[in-house]
C-alpha cells in the first residue's frame, strides 16, 4: 500500500478516513493494525479486499490488484460477525466460497477445515445450535475454504469473552501453522496484537496513517503462559506508549484548532 487516500463525503465536511497510508505486509506473516475507534482500520481492510477503492494511491498484493484477487477468490475474510447463513449447517455455510467460485467442494477438504477448526461432530449443526465462538470458527474456516492466498480478520474474536477469545487466539494459531496464510488482523486490543501477531502496525487518529510498526520477538508457538511473561509485557507497554501517544497529540491538536 503505497500513498493511499480514501475520503467520504458525509454532510457538508467531507471526513478523511486514510491520508497518505503506506503498509508492507511481508508474505507468510499476520500483521495486526493497531488503533482508535475511526482510525480507518476497517477501511484499510475493505480497500484490501477489492471491496473499495482509493482516491489516490495505489495497493498491490502480490502484484495484483485486490479487485483481480478477490474476483479468483484469492481473498478470504472473517468479521467479527460471522454472518452465517441461518438455513445452512456448519459444512454447507464451509463450502459457499467454492460454490460461489463454482468450483466442486472436496468432501475431504472440508472434513479437514471442519477437523482443523475443532468443530467435529458439529458438521450438520445450524449456527443457532453453537456458540459465539463455534460460530467464530465455521467464519475462519469458510474463509480459508477457497484456499486463499490473503486473509483479512476485521475484529473477529471482539464479541467474545476472555476465555474464548484465548483459545480462539490459540486456534488461529494452530490453523495458521497448519496452512500457512498471509493475515492482516484488525483489533482493539493491544494484547490480542502482540499474541498473535508478527508485526504490529499502530495507526493515528484519523485521518488514518501508519506512525510505528513494531516487531513482535516472541517465538513460536505462542503459549498462555508467554502472556505473563516480562518480554510479552515489554511489547505491550510499548505499542501502547506509541498508541496513547499519538491518539493525546490528536486530542491536544483538535482542542488548539477548536
């Protein structure tokens, strides 16, 4: 992402969601994009998903535009809402990227997501029958079902509670190990970031942009028990010193212009 701008217009003001925006997601890595509510986090993660296009600047993912990606289903995206069709069980809801890419579902494939994903047993189940986080999983496993070079998370652990959201962090983890895929995670939580992530992009206040990626040292596989230990806390403490930071000096500069 090289320059990139994306401006709504909304009433008479037009509000500037991402001025100037660079970002270097290395292949094989999960990047988290660390950053206060209206930052432009879920923008920048539309924009990557072919699913918006920018004012100006330009995106590339893997020297390809997002919208080529995503038209060869090369994009896989989990919400924080699973959006589960209703009607469809956890294997049939599985299978609809391949259907909408028409291509035919290999009934060993997704046995292998449903299994990776700890859900079997649950295979016939509605998304009534489960829970939030069962939910959560059918919505990364049918992300990852077209097999997809990009997967792009946008808060899907926020609705959980703690111990869901740590054994969904623990999930991600064995998943992302099993079949290795290029992730881009936006999240609220600073500890969430350091956990799971490679790098960790901390963004302004908006208009959005890039102020600090910092590297993530903690080996892997990441364990309950890294989250107490003093290295983990180091990097917290210091994406949240660039993060509070940057969000007082948004604040003090807004109080002056007002």
């Amino acid at each position: 992402m090289r320059g990139v701008t994306r401006t709504f217009a909304l009433g008479v003001t037009p509000v500037v969601a991402l001025e100037a925006m660079d970002l270097d997601v290395p292949a094989g890595t999960l990047v988290s994009l660390l950053g206060p509510s209206g930052c432009g986090k879920s923008t920048l993660l539309r924009l990557f998903a072919g699913l918006d296009v920018p004012d100006a600047g330009s995106i590339l993912i893997d020297g390809r535009h997002p919208g080529d990606m995503r038209a060869s289903h090369q994009i896989g995206i989990a919400f924080q809402d699973a959006s589960l069709l209703p009607w469809r069980s956890v294997r049939s809801n599985i299978c609809l990227p391949l259907e909408l890419a028409r291509r035919p579902a290999d009934r060993h494939q997704i046995q292998g997501l449903i299994d990776m994903v700890g859900l079997s047993g649950f295979e016939n189940a509605l998304p009534a029958q489960l829970s939030g986080g069962m939910r959560q999983r059918v919505a990364i496993a049918r992300a990852l079902a077209a097999i997809p070079a990009v997967l792009l998370l946008d808060e899907p652990f926020g609705a959980l509670d703690e111990v869901v959201r740590l054994h969904l962090h623990l999930e991600l983890q064995r998943i992302r190990a099993a079949r290795p895929v290029t992730t881009v995670l936006v999240t609220h939580s600073i500890a969430e970031a350091v956990f799971l992530s490679d790098q960790v992009v901390v963004m302004a206040s908006r208009p959005g942009r890039a102020v600090s990626t910092i590297a993530i040292d903690l080996p892997y596989p990441r364990t309950p028990a890294m989250l107490r230990s003093a290295r983990f806390h180091e990097l917290c403490d210091r994406c949240s010193e660039v993060l509070f930071t940057n969000v007082a000096t948004a604040a003090g500069s807004a109080g002056m212009r007002e």
